[in-house]
C-alpha cells in the first residue's frame, strides 16, 4: 500500500507528539516499589491516572484518588483506568466477562499457547491474573496505544504500540520483544486477536496487522511462507467487504461480543438491540464452537462464501451521537456448525 509523503509525515508527527515523557522501564520500577508499600499507603491518583508514591502525595494534594489499591486491584487495570474516548484513533470499550471469557474459552481449546493481544487490554489481563494457576499455560503481550498500562506490566508483557501506522514507540527493543514472542516455539502455537476502534481506518489497520503477520512469517519454521498467522479481528459486521478485501481467507463468525462500557452493546439488556461485533478470522469456520448456555443452541455458524445476507438497514442517531444499525441475517442453512454446552472459567 502506497502511502503518501504528507500521511507519512503526519504519522511521525503524531508519533513524536504521543512519545511518553516517561519510560516503560521507569514505570516498572515504580510498580516493583508500589507493591512493597502496606495497603494503607498504596493510592491511585484518578485525575492522573497514575500509582502514587507516599513522597507523591503532596503534589497530587489537591485530586480525587483512591485509596488501599489491592493486588486484585492491581491484575485488572481496565478496572482502574478509565476508558479513552477518541472513538476514531483510541476508543477503548472493553469486553464484558461472558465474552472475554467465551473467547479464552476457545482459544485454550483450538490449542493456542500464546496470545498476541492488539488492543485487547481486558483479554490480556485475564490471561495475566491466570498465570500463577498450574495447569494454566497460556500467555500474553499486550500491544495497546495506551501507554498508562506501562504501570502494571513489564517491558514483556507490554508494548506502547499504534496499530493504525504500526509504530512501536519503544523503538527497535519493543519490536524485537514481539518478534521474540512470535518466533516461540518456531512459530507454532501463537494466535493475534485484535479489537481496534471502530471509527479507525480498515485500510491503515490491514496494513498494520499485516505487517506483524509477515513477522510472524519470518520465523525459521519451514513452510510459513504459505501460511497466515492465525487472526481474531473483532469489528462490526458491516465491515466485513472492507475486512474481506484485505484478507480474503477471512470470515465472519456470529457471535456476538458484548462490552462493558458501550451503551448499546450490551448482552440482553431489555430494549437494546443485540450488538453487531462479531470475530473475523482465518481459522477454519467449523473449528469455532459458540457457547449453548449463551443461547446459540440453534443457531449457525458460517463460512462467509456461504451465507447471504439479507440487511434492512435502519439509521438514526443514537443519543451518543452514535449511528445505529439494525440487521436481519438469512443463512443457507446447508453448511452449519454445531455448539455444545461448556463450562466457565
């Protein structure tokens, strides 16, 4: 993909302005001396939106904070944080538990070892708070533009990275922390699943995710050259001809993911309508198993070559300023998939 001189100069300019005047590195060892401090002394400052050290109190005097941050606390930052609100570059909702659960469900059972979270702090962190367990032998590296979580993962559990121009802010140590991660194990075992903006550009995000997709590639294992690394792209629905004209290998699944801090996306809530994000991916369609208990007991799960769509498309502005859509999906009911009832994490 050409990009012009003027795009490109405007990419450096934004990634020179967002540069941290902090290091990653600073901020764990900041941690490493929040955690040693006793409850009582352990504040979060909620305007700054930063861990604060006793000899830090004064300076932030002033500011609403929070007190006795657990080590709960601690293992779910998107519990703390509050959301980002640029819906176009850095909108941040996060997923509801049943879909970040239904989602590590299935990754630990399609075999994945390692998990290559773009934009996906909540999933990350679930995968985090489980690390310790025994059995538990899944892993995850965050890559989120959201430089705030620097506070709570070391420099190999997270990235400071822009997926619309594939900038990683921490220079070549940074891009070489993913390719380490992506070249374990040869190559095998590693899925990147993705929840970019929905405003963001699918022309800048495809060329993003391709590029870590070709450094996944340049592993030593024989035979990568013919093959994807394999993809979650979690995005509405009516994307899914831009998605598909980038990655033709890809297709739509039907479940249905649901967020915590979206008005309108929300999991059986009365008088919201159902959420339209659905998981775009190059896995073999029938190797996806929904959840019954969720209710997709009757319902289907389709290659996209082998559905058609009938979308009665309603707009009208939300009172968020949002445009709402409402479909109807009619599939050929030839080809399916089946579910089954599962336990929760």
């Amino acid at each position: 993909m050409l990009v012009s001189e003027t795009r490109l100069a405007a990419r450096e300019e934004y990634n020179r302005n967002h540069q941290p005047s902090i290091t990653h590195r600073q901020n764990v060892d900041r941690y490493k001396n929040f955690v040693l401090l006793p409850l009582s002394k352990r504040r979060f400052c909620q305007e700054c939106q930063q861990l604060l050290l006793p000899t830090e109190w004064e300076k932030h005097s002033d500011h609403q904070f929070l007190c006795n941050i657990t080590t709960t606390q601690l293992k779910s930052p998107s519990q703390l944080l509050y959301p980002l609100e640029n819906k176009k570059t850095n909108a941040q909702y996060l997923f509801a538990d049943r879909s970040c659960k239904f989602l590590l469900n299935l990754l630990i059972d399609l075999g994945f070892r390692r998990v290559l979270s773009v934009g996906t702090p909540r999933l990350h962190e679930m995968i985090q708070s489980k690390a310790s367990q025994e059995e538990f032998n899944v892993r995850s590296l965050l890559l989120d533009i959201d430089f705030r979580y620097s506070q709570f993962y070391t420099e190999d559990e997270f990235c400071h990275y822009n997926m619309f121009n594939h900038h990683f802010f921490g220079g070549e140590a940074a891009r070489e922390t993913c390719r380490k991660f992506l070249y374990e194990e040869n190559g095998e075992g590693v899925i990147m699943v993705t929840d970019p903006p929905f405003g963001g550009l699918v022309e800048a995000l495809a060329s993003s995710f391709k590029k870590l997709m070709a450094m996944w590639r340049e592993t030593e294992k024989e035979g990568h050259d013919n093959k994807e690394m394999p993809v979650f792209w979690i995005f509405p629905y009516f994307f899914e001809s831009r998605i598909l004209d980038f990655f033709p290998s890809f297709s739509m699944m039907d479940y249905q993911v649901d967020y915590d801090n979206h008005a309108l996306y929300k999991h059986g809530k009365t008088g919201r309508r159902q959420s339209p994000v659905r998981i775009f991916t190059n896995l073999t369609p029938s190797m996806i198993v929904l959840p019954e208990e969720e209710g997709y007991s009757d319902m289907l799960v389709l290659a996209t070559s082998t559905v058609r769509y009938a979308i009665h498309v309603h707009q009208k502005m939300a009172d968020d300023g949002n445009i709402v859509f409402f479909a109807k999906n009619v599939p050929d009911k030839k080809k399916g998939q089946k579910t089954r009832k599962r336990d929760g994490l």
